[in-house]
C-alpha cells in the first residue's frame, strides 16, 4: 500500500461556501452499493471482451470521467457492497482510467449497513480513480466492517483527497476515517481526521492493509 502523509499546506476547507447551491440527496437506501450514488466504468452484462467491433476497441482506450460538484448525501444506507453514500466501480481491463471527482460536497449520517460491508460513505473499488476536494465526510458508520468514512480496495485503485475534513465516522472494525487496502494508492493533502474511531480494529484515523 502506498499512503502520502498529510501535508502542511493549510486547509481551504469552508463549508459556508457550499450551501447556496448544493443538491441533496437524503435517507437513499441500496440492497447493494452506493446509498444514493453509484458509479460504473464497468461495461454491461453480455458487453463481449474479445468482440473486434471498432466501437469497444475506441472505448477500451478511453478514459471515463465524471464530476459531481456541490452535493449532499445524508442518512443513506448501502448493504451488502457498502459505500453508504457512494460506491465508485473502475472498469477493470475495458477502460483506460475511471476518474471521478468529486468538489465541495458533504456525505454526512450515511452507513454500510451488512457485515463485512466497508465504507460507511465512500467505497472506492477495481481500479477506480477518486479525487475529492473541499468537502467533509462527516458522521457515518460502516456498522459491520471497515472504512467508516472512505474504504478504498483492488490493485489500482486510487484516491487523491484534497482541503477536505473526515471526522467522527466510526467502524465497528478497522479505519474509523480512511482503510487502504494493498495495492491502493492513497495520497491525502490538507485533510483534517479528526474524533474518529474503529471500534474493534487498528487506525481510527488512517489504516493501510
């Protein structure tokens, strides 16, 4: 696992600029992933990996971004994959790079909810890209695993995290604020952790697998 420390720069955090024009998103609930948001790079069922057709083979190729700006998520439930507020899926092999990100938003009182189920707010999994710049993650729970605030897995997979607060998020096992799995990069500038905890498990603020 490969984990930049905090760095010094000051934080440009303020979360008085982010109410006017923010979209909320409130009390969502999957069986799966993503409480109120899910993303894919992945290509649909029956999509054939060996097909020759000049379309796949352009996509292949491509990078896939998304932004999502000035959101709210709060009080949202995901079971069985986690990712309380929001489960990012990477493309695997089919596309180039899967960038989201993710600016002046708040995931707030959101949970994974099933056992073994990470990332109370953000699940970051199969070679997806995370950035995410000043927002807060705030209050959620994974209830029955790891990654209270953001769980990132599978080899590829990365966050960068920018002038952003993750505070009083609790995982009844490891990683009360961020879980990076190995293989992950993490890289984490001006972020405040603060009052988190993992209940049953190592690092209540940060913990690499």
């Amino acid at each position: 696992t490969s984990f930049a420390k905090t760095s010094i720069r000051p934080s440009t955090y303020d979360a008085s600029n982010m109410q006017a024009s923010t979209t909320w998103m409130e009390r969502n609930n999957a069986t799966q992933g993503g409480g109120s948001v899910h993303v894919s790079c992945a290509y649909p069922p029956g999509e054939d990996e060996g097909s020759s057709s000049a379309a796949l083979v352009n996509e292949k190729n491509k990078d896939i971004s998304i932004t999502l700006e000035n959101i709210g998520v709060r009080e949202s439930r995901a079971n069985v994959r986690g990712g309380g507020a929001m489960y990012v899926q990477g493309g695997t092999n089919r596309t180039a790079k899967c960038v989201t990100t993710v600016l002046r938003s708040m995931f707030d009182q959101n949970s994974a909810t099933a056992p073994g189920a990470d990332g109370g707010a953000v699940s970051v999994v199969g070679g997806a890209k995370l950035n995410m710049r000043a927002s807060r993650i705030a209050g959620n729970r994974a209830v029955g695993g790891s990654g209270a605030g953001i769980t990132v897995k599978g080899s590829g997979t990365e966050i960068l995290v920018e002038d952003t607060r993750i505070e009083d998020n609790v995982a009844s096992l490891g990683a009360g604020g961020v879980q990076l799995s190995s293989g992950c990069v993490g890289k984490l500038y001006g972020v405040r952790l603060e009052r988190n905890l993992a209940e049953n498990g190592n690092g209540g603020g940060v913990e690499c697998i």
